[in-house]
C-alpha cells in the first residue's frame, strides 16, 4: 500500500498568516507539494524538492522560482517570501524520511507519465 502522508502548518506571507496543507506521498518520492489555502479554497498549490527542503534549513539553497534559506524561508517566484516554523517543517521532513528513506527513492516513471497525462 502507498504511504501518503499529510500535515497542516501556518506560514507567514510578509506578516500575513497563512495555511499550507503538506502533502508526501511514496509514488512521488522527490517531492513535498504545499497547498496554500484559507481552509476551503487553494489559493496556489506548488510541488517542493524535498531534499531541497531539508538543505534550505541549513544554507541557502534554490535558483529561479524557489529559494530556500534558514530561518525557513521560501521564496517563490522571487515575490512571495513565506517563512515556516523550523520544528514544525523538520517534523514533517523526519515523518518522510521514515516512509523513504534518503537514497531509497524510487519513481515508476511510466504511472508519472499516466498521471500527468491524465491529469492535462
């Protein structure tokens, strides 16, 4: 059986709060996808490198569209700059790293290219 794990985390926009539902999911191994919502309507739904996650709580890390450094801050196409508690999101990241360990990803490229088609 596929392990899909889900969290809820308030982020900061600028000084505003904001709900992200975090989502890991075993058929996507590289990813963490971030829904930003207001508890009903997704507002923006982006698919995180989860590995890049982690190495963005210890340096900066990203180019282009996502920049991650300490503090947590994430910095999506170069305006909006999101922080997020360092304990809540290091959980989060420790849950995944249970589930698939760093090394042990595995992607069926074939089902990848099913669901994105299927998908649009």
């Amino acid at each position: 059986m596929n392990a899909v794990l889900h969290d809820k985390l308030f982020m900061r926009l600028h000084e505003l709060p904001v709900l992200a539902h975090m989502t890991y999911d075993e058929e996507d191994p590289y990813a963490v996808r971030v829904a930003f919502t207001d508890g009903e309507y997704v507002y923006a739904e982006w698919r995180l490198d989860r590995e890049m996650l982690r190495e963005g709580m210890r340096h900066e890390v990203g180019d282009g569209d996502v920049r991650i450094w300490p503090g947590v801050h994430i910095e999506l196409c170069g305006e909006a700059d999101f922080t997020v508690g360092e304990e809540s999101l290091a959980r989060f990241l420790e849950r995944t790293y249970e589930v698939v360990p760093e090394g042990e990803e595995r992607l069926d490229v074939d089902a990848l290219v099913d669901r994105l088609l299927a998908t649009g």
